[in-house]
C-alpha cells in the first residue's frame, strides 16, 4: 500500500496532503477516491486513510485508527564524515533502512568535499524517501553540518555508547566490545572521512568518552565502513524496538 508522510501539524479532524506528497499521489500514482493509503508522521505515528478528494495540489483524507510503530533501539547518532561524491546520499538512504535516529554530517581535517547550501535539504528529502520506501515511520533528524571540532566540543558531557571506527593501533574488536553494553539504549558512531581521522581529531574524540573500535583487517571504504557498524549495532541489539514514546504520538 502506498505510504505518504503527514506532517505532525497536519493530523487535524480534515487532515490533507499538500504539495509534493498530494502531486505525487495525484499526478505519479494517479490513486482515486475511494482508495487507501498510509500516512505516517515521522515521529513513530501511522495510520491507514481513505481519499475522499483529488486535486493536484491537496488531497482530503479521512484517517482510520491511529497506530504508534516501533522506534528502533537502540537509538542511533550517526556522526558521518562527508564523504567524496554521492556516497553520501546512499548513506542516508541505507541508514534510514537501517533505522537510524539522527545524522550529523560532519567536515573533518581531511573531507575532501566542503557541502553547498542546500544540502542538508537534499538529505532530508532522501531520508523521507527512503522511510515511504521500507515502512520507517520514523524520520531522523538530519543536522547542517559543523566542523568536527566544534561537534566534538560537546560530546563529552554525552550520554550512551560511543564508538569511533578507527584504524588506529588498539582499537577493539566491534564484536568484542558491544558484548560488553547489552542493555545499550543509547549510541553515538563516529565515522571519518577517507583517510580516516586526523590523530589529533583521534584523539579529541578518545578524550571525549569515544571507544576505539576496529572493522577487521579489511580497509573498507567509508560507506561500507558506515553500513557495516549501523548492521552490527542493529543484530547486535534490536530486539523488536520500542512502541514510539506519548510524545511522539
């Protein structure tokens, strides 16, 4: 069934999809009154609608019962260094499949692109398809980028399991050392750029509470670095998820 996000202010008595969701619906997937589709909120909260109206730019719902989804645990920051090309996009897309909680895009010692106004924006509209794709009802939140040393700044005060892939000398085994946080419910990962971090990055970030963590003796490249530790963390600790909070719905 067709899947469209609802923005939280629009979940109102005579709710309607408007702009690019309603010209989708109307003009791509040409659905009628009468028809069914889903409406989910980005913050955990779906529900089944009727159509009752078509235009090109708003489409009058009725909703059917409201439904809180499961939110992911545990709930994952992802501090991504930009990498070169489109890798980024693909790293959005995957994350959000993989239920990730919020990006921050971060420009490091040695991130080869320096992001355009208007990025973040284009992120944002990947992350939101990606959760109409796979069934996400939830949507992350997507940061402007920063520095790394401005980021980094404010992690010590942090909570939760942190981890940095790293490729220097002691670094921990991931499996080893998520075995040793099984009731994780909180996580940040730190991933750099090509090139890996900078050592005084390395170390800003080990001084601010970040565990070491070693991918094996395969260099991967950053996406597959990113997806890899994302994967881990999901086997490695969801086990079902967790209905979306009251304040969330």
């Amino acid at each position: 069934m067709a899947r469209f996000y609802l923005a939280p202010e629009a979940w109102l008595e005579n709710p309607s999809l408007t702009g690019d969701e309603a010209r989708h619906l109307s003009q791509v997937l040409r659905i009628k009154p009468g028809e069914t589709i889903i409406v989910f909120d980005g913050h955990g909260r779906r529900a089944s609608a009727e159509v009752l109206r078509v235009t090109r730019d708003q489409v009058s719902l009725q909703l059917g019962e409201i439904l809180p989804s499961r939110a992911p645990r545990p709930a994952i920051t992802l501090a991504q260094a930009i990498p070169k090309g489109k890798n980024m996009d693909l790293i959005v897309q995957k994350s959000v499949e993989l239920g990730i909680a919020a990006i921050q895009p971060l420009v490091t010692r040695y991130t080869v692109v320096q992001p355009s106004e208007g990025k973040s924006e284009k992120w944002r509209r990947n992350a939101l398809e990606a959760c109409k794709q796979c069934g996400q009802d939830t949507l992350p939140a997507i940061a402007e980028p920063v520095t790394f040393d401005r980021w980094i700044s404010a992690q010590s005060t942090q909570s939760g399991l942190k981890l940095i892939a790293s490729l220097a000398p002691g670094a921990r085994s991931m499996r080893e050392l998520l075995r040793t946080c099984p009731h994780t419910t909180v996580a940040t990962l730190l991933i750099g750029p090509e090139g890996d971090f900078s050592t005084d990055e390395t170390n800003a970030a080990l001084a601010a509470g970040f565990l070491p963590i070693t991918l094996g003796s395969i260099v991967l490249r950053v996406e597959t670095a990113t997806l890899f530790c994302l994967s881990a963390l999901r086997y490695e600790f969801d086990h079902g998820g967790e209905p979306a909070s009251a304040a969330n719905v």
